[in-house]
C-alpha cells in the first residue's frame, strides 16, 4: 500500500468508497464519524483504510468539527447503538477534553465508548511564520520576548495535546504565548503560511511540505526522538528546551453497547493489515497496537 496523504485524500472526497464491483451491495452503510475537518492528519488516517473493500458494505467519513472532537462523539452517542456507526479520534478527544472540560461532557469515554482499534501513532511539532525570522526553538523565544503582544501560537483545537505543548512551552521558556484555536489543522496552517499567526504546534505532516517550499519553517519536534517524516528539524529538548511529550495517537471507538459481532468484524486482523502503510503515507505516523490504545485510554502509558 503506497498511498501520499495527497492522494488519500483525492481519492475519498466526502466517502472513503463503495465495494468493489460484484460485492454485495445491499448492505447497510457504516458511518464512521470523525471531529475534525476534511484535510487534516485525523480525516486522513480515517480514509487511507479501505474499509468498504475490506467489509464489503458503503463507508462513508462523516466529518463533525469542533470543539475538540466533542461534536462527533456527540454525535455517535445520539446514534443506535447497532454497529453502523463508528469514531474515529485523536488522543485529545478521549483523554485532554475529559480532563479539561469534564464539567462540560456528559459522557464517560471508560463506560459510553468502547475501543475498536488503534490506527496511529506520530509526533508534533511546532513552526513558524518567516516574518518572525526565526528558524530554530531559542531564536523563536528571543523573537517573542522582544515582540511582546505579538505572539501566539495556533492550535487545531482547545483543550488538546498541541494546546498543552504551547502552554509547557511558555512555562518553560518564561514568555507569554496565547493560543488562537482554530477549526482543525488545514485552517491554521493557510494562516501560518500567510502570516496572519506567528506560530503553530500541529501534527507536522501538514506542515513539512510548506517548510520544504519555504514558505514556514519547523522549528522542533515534541517527541523525545527526531521524526524520520523531517530528521534534520531536532527536537526541543536537543535545543535546551525541556518541552517533551509522547507521541500523539488516533484511534477507533464505537458506543457502548454496540453488538460484540459487529465490534470484532471491524477488528479482524486482516482488516487492519493495511494499517502499516500509513507510515508510508506522508502522514509521519506509525502503525499503534489495540492494547497500546487501550492502556492510553486508562492513563497507564
């Protein structure tokens, strides 16, 4: 499976597929509803898996941004409970929304959800605008403490992993830097490129091409290990800035009380196989197990 981000995306405006020609077509549709918009690394992932082919039944991506991720789980929730509908999220929608914003959610994601799969694991990084002048961490720092009230740095979303990174930067270094939340990730770096934000901390397979073309530079990576997407950025802790995190993941859940039989069709094996070419897919990310998905969910790694 060699697919670019580019061409996963291409292929899969809107659907991910129909089945194959002389598949059953009289299936029900599943509906795999994902909390950020079309073009982002979550949309991404959720469509490099050729799903229809694989279940021999329609597919559809449902995106519902906003809020973190906390529409479309929302959305699953209101759903029936009957193996047609399914999430697929980032890390900040199970774990840093529930911390964050617990008072807000109605839901338990230990007792309304249950995890399906595990997709992806992959670093983030930060970049910034050229106007800054910046083109490592420490010279990023000295621009923002002499342009005070000018800096802030762009997210894909409050209460999540790149927003947390921003705030342990800012502690870190002394500096003030706001965050300005956007809409998911493909929002925030058009605003980058064009200068309308100083900064932003994302998953940097949206920000690579923009820095080979010049247009941004990638300043640092969160993970404790360079990213083999963009190996001659180093991270921030090589830069004397000890701002590490791990990596961030994506994941499949379904609400509780969804049929077993159906849970376990989804996770046969050999649906998953193809899961390994996402690190081959311009997205930075590598294969992550269930178990690895399920120990994240309950704070034990």
């Amino acid at each position: 499976m060699h697919l670019t981000r580019r061409e996963v995306l291409a292929s899969s405006v809107g659907l991910i597929a129909l089945p194959r020609a002389g598949q059953a077509q009289s299936r029900p549709v599943i509906r795999v509803v994902v909390g950020f918009p079309p073009g982002g690394a979550t949309d991404a992932i959720a469509r490099v898996i050729r799903l229809p082919d694989l279940l021999g039944q329609p597919v559809i991506i449902d995106n519902k941004p906003g809020v973190g991720g906390r529409i479309a789980a929302d959305a699953v929730l209101a759903a029936p409970a009957d193996g047609l509908i399914f999430m697929v999220a980032p890390n900040a929608t199970p774990t840093f929304q529930t911390l964050v914003y617990g008072h807000d959610i109605h839901w338990n994601i230990l007792r309304d959800f249950t995890p399906v799969a595990a997709m992806a694991s992959y670093a983030l990084g930060m970049a910034v605008a050229l106007d800054t002048g910046a083109s490592n961490a420490r010279e990023f720092v000295d621009w923002v403490k002499r342009n005070p009230g000018k800096a802030s740095f762009g997210t894909p979303g409050m209460g999540g992993q790149n927003h947390f990174l921003g705030v342990q930067l800012a502690k870190t270094t002394g500096i003030e830097l706001p965050v300005t939340p956007y809409k998911g990730t493909p929002p925030m770096v058009t605003d980058l490129v064009g200068g309308h934000v100083p900064s932003a901390i994302s998953l940097i397979d949206g920000m690579v091409p923009h820095h080979r073309a010049g247009k941004i530079r990638v300043i640092g990576i969160f993970t404790t290990a360079r990213s083999p997407l963009i190996p001659e950025i180093p991270t921030f802790a090589e830069q004397g800035i000890d701002v590490t995190s791990g990596e961030g993941w994506t994941g499949m859940w379904a609400r509780a009380g969804t049929p077993p039989a159906a849970i376990e069709r989804m996770q046969l094996r050999r649906h998953w196989h193809p899961i390994a070419g996402i690190d081959r897919a311009d997205l930075g990310a590598r294969p992550l197990s269930r178990a690895r998905l399920a120990r994240k969910m309950r704070g034990m790694a």
